[in-house]
C-alpha cells in the first residue's frame, strides 16, 4: 500500500471545514519511509506550500496510507459542494 503526504492548513476559528492539500506524485512504500521523507525535507515542503497557500500556514501534517487518503479525498469533495 502507498503512503501520501497530507498538509492540514490553519484556519480562523469563524471558517467552517478545512483546507486540505497532498502531494500525490511523491508516494511511499512505508510510513516510515514517508516520516522521514518530511523529516528530511522539512523546508522544501514548506516552501512549495507557501506558493499554494501563502496566506494559510500548516497546521497539521500526515502521512497517510492510499486508501485512507482515497476516503478523506472522497469525504472533503462532498463538504464543498
């Protein structure tokens, strides 16, 4: 199963939801293996989400198996419509 990279981005307390971003052209064969990734690529990361949030900072960051992803994917496209 591949693992995926999940950014939760920061929110006002009056904002209904959450924004959520992943990287999906870098997957993971482990946990482990995606932890480390971030570990080791902390700043990189952070800045290419500035360039897809700049006004919305990181709050959370998850790494995520491929159909747990599938799912919170699935369930955040129904909360914006």
């Amino acid at each position: 199963m591949s693992w995926f990279i999940l950014f939760v981005m920061m929110q006002s307390p009056q904002e209904e939801g959450k924004e959520i971003y992943t990287i999906t052209n870098q997957a993971f064969t482990s946990e482990q293996e995606c932890r480390e990734f971030v570990g080791n690529n902390n700043r990189i990361l952070k800045d290419h989400i500035l360039t897809v949030y700049p006004l919305r900072p990181v709050d959370e960051v998850y790494c995520i198996r491929q159909d747990v992803l599938n799912k919170v994917m699935k369930d955040y496209k129904k909360k914006e419509t």
